[in-house]
C-alpha cells in the first residue's frame, strides 16, 4: 500500500493551505468572538475552486473524490481554522453526494453549479427534538398536493440555516403507521430556503461562534415536485451517500484541529522556561504529547481507509464511522493536553487552545454520538444483539 498522497491531493492540500495563510489566528479570534460567519474566508475558498473538489467535473467541480475533501478539510483545520473554518465550508464540500448519486440530469445542472462556484450555500436539515438520532422516527411532514409538497414541522441543529440559501430535507410523506420497514417513507428535498414559511432560530452555543446553529420551523413550506431527489418514500437509503462522508470529512477535520492544538503545544513548551529548562524537555510533558501524536496518526489511517472505500464504490459505513469515533477522541484528547502544557495560559483565549478545546466537543458529539456508533460496530461488525 502507499501512504503518500496523490499528486491531485497533494495539490489539494498546497492549494488549502495557501488559501488559509490569508486567514489568521487573530482573524478565527475575532470571527469568534463576534459570531459573525467567516463570508470572506468562505469566498476566497470558493474562488480557488475549492468548493466542487468532491463534486463531477461536467459541473464545474474537481471530481477528486472523497479522500481529496478529507484532505482539504483537514489543512482548513489544522490551519488554525478550526471547526469554524471546517464548518463553513463542510456543508457545500459533502451535503450534496446524494444529489450526484441520485439526481437526475436537471437536477444536477441547477443545483450542483451554484453551489461549487460559491454563489447558493446550503444546510443539512435531517436532526428533530424528539427523533434525535433515530432518523427513522422523524415527524416533519411532506404532503403531496399535486405537482407540489407542503412541508411542517421542525428541525434542530441545523448548521448555517442563518446564511443557507438552500436546505437539504429528509421528510416525512407515508406516516410511520402505515410503512412496513422503519427505513420507509422518508423523502429527500433540496429546495429553496423560504424565510416567509421557514422560521430560524439561532442556538446559542459553547463554541464555533463564526458558524450558526438553529432550530428550523416548517409552516407549510411548499416545495416542487422537481426538487424531491430520488423516488417517493426513498430518502432514508439516499441520505446515506450524504451520512458516511460527512463522517469521514469530520473526522478529518478533528485530526486537523487536533494537530493544530498538538504544533501550538510543542511551540509553548520549547519555549517556555521554568527553573532554568524549557517544559518541553521534562519527560511530563513530552510523553502526553507524543500520545497524542500517535492517537492522531492512527485515527488519520483510518479516515484513509474509509475515503477510499466511498470513492472505491465499496460499503465503508462501518470505517466511516470507526474514523469518527477514534480521530473525535484523539483531537479532544490533543486539544486538553494542549492546554494543560500551556498551563494558566491555556485559559487564555489569545494562544488560542481554549477555542480549539471548545470546538474539538463538536466531533464528538456530532453528527453521531461515540455510544451509537459502538453500538454501530457491536451490531453489524461483531454480530452482538440490537441493545436499542
């Protein structure tokens, strides 16, 4: 096997990282401490053409795949960028998988152009109050009324619906009592976000201020037949081509964020000194830092791993979500001891590991929480009985 990455992703990887330079440790400090979504960042990123990296060529993307997004996601983070920065952009680089899977040929021509060149953002409205993870149990409803489906209800969690132009929408259009397989009667939308019939209201939150999250609340939302993606009842299996690559590019994103806490540590402790030796030469100090190193590297081969399973075509659900249990707890883990080798420092919000601390939560918890994707693994790797 070779390791090394392809002349494209490398290319991917200089290009990011030299978008980035433009952008900051005090730029992400400000964006976080004004909320204020980073649209200049979001801008510069779309100008290099780097939002279509994953998305077909005939539509004005890069068509490299998976593993090259995972790749740019994690120098957006590893930048300094963050969580923020990551979720910025994280929406328009995977949220659309199930339209270039399913969609058809009109489809894709008016929705795909637009978001690649930057000018329509959009957000990813799936997660309910009362279905939470269990997305075979959502209640916001489609019905069908002619050539036109009027949609009610409410969603929550909803990453940049303050700024989306579109939404991504896994509804309800057979009710639960009337489905043979809890999989059934979900269907997927893509559709223009009406304020008049959408209410957004922000969350206010413990991180990743710059990046706004919601509660969305559907009063007869009225959408066109021609922006249900894939057949009626049909959504639950298109979702998927969304769900496992926003779990690998997430766990990409920890690994950037985790390495980017682990290079400001080594820098503090090579040189700060305290009776008469920098920190960085105590082995107190050294070995949590290379743990977590390793932690990161190890999670980083499995991200690896399930990038070129999706762009290879084969299952990669189990790997996907292995990525993302294992590189959340080793950023998590790299961003604490980042802190606790800056010491009183690392309270403070101008070395910035604070930030990172707060943003590296967001991985762990989302878009699948570390229980259910043990329970994941125990059920459909292991063969363990459902215990849910």
């Amino acid at each position: 096997m070779d390791f090394h990455p392809t002349q494209d992703q490398a290319e991917i990887r200089n290009l990011t990282e030299k978008v980035c330079a433009g952008f900051g440790d005090d730029y992400w400090l400000e964006q976080d401490r004004s909320a204020v979504f980073p649209h200049d960042f979001y801008d510069a990123i779309a100008k290099a053409g780097l939002l279509g990296v994953a998305m077909p060529e005939e539509y004005g993307g890069a068509g490299l795949g998976i593993a090259a997004a995972a790749t740019m996601m994690r120098a957006v983070a590893q930048s300094g960028a963050g969580m923020a920065g990551a979720s910025s952009i994280h929406m328009n680089i995977f949220g659309l998988q199930p339209v270039v899977a399913f969609g058809t040929p009109e489809q894709k021509q008016r929705m795909l152009p637009p978001l690649i060149r930057g000018e329509e953002k959009a957000c990813f409205a799936v997660t309910e109050p009362d279905a939470g993870l269990n997305t075979t149990e959502l209640k916001v409803k489609a019905e069908r009324k002619g050539d036109r489906y009027v949609i009610s209800g409410q969603k929550i969690w909803i990453s940049t619906a303050q700024v989306a132009d579109r939404a991504l929408i896994l509804a309800r259009t057979t009710p639960l009592d009337k489905i043979k397989k809890k999989t059934d009667g979900l269907s997927l939308f893509y559709t223009k976000l009406d304020r008049s019939k959408i209410e957004v209201r922000l969350i206010h939150k413990m991180g990743r201020h710059a990046v706004d999250s919601n509660m969305l609340f559907f009063d007869d939302l009225e959408v066109p037949v021609e922006d249900r993606i894939g057949a009626e009842n049909d959504g639950f299996k298109l979702i998927l081509h969304g769900l496992n690559p926003e779990r690998i590019l997430i766990a990409s994103e920890a690994v950037g964020i985790g390495h980017a806490a682990l290079k400001r540590a080594c820098d503090y402790a090579n040189q700060r000194v305290v009776f008469g030796r920098t920190i960085g030469m105590n082995q107190g100090i050294q070995h949590p830092l290379a743990r977590c190193w390793m932690n990161l590297e190890a999670a980083d081969l499995m991200v690896k791993k399930a990038a070129w399973l999706y762009d290879s075509g084969a299952e990669c659900g189990a790997e996907a979500n292995t990525a993302k249990y294992l590189a959340a707890e080793a950023a998590f883990g790299a961003c604490e001891t980042a802190i606790q080798t800056h010491g009183g420092m690392g309270y403070s919000a101008e070395y910035h590991v604070e930030r990172y601390l707060r943003e590296s939560l967001i991985p762990r918890i989302a878009p699948v929480s570390p229980q259910m994707i043990m329970n994941f693994i125990a059920e459909k790797v292991l063969g363990l009985q459902k215990s849910y």
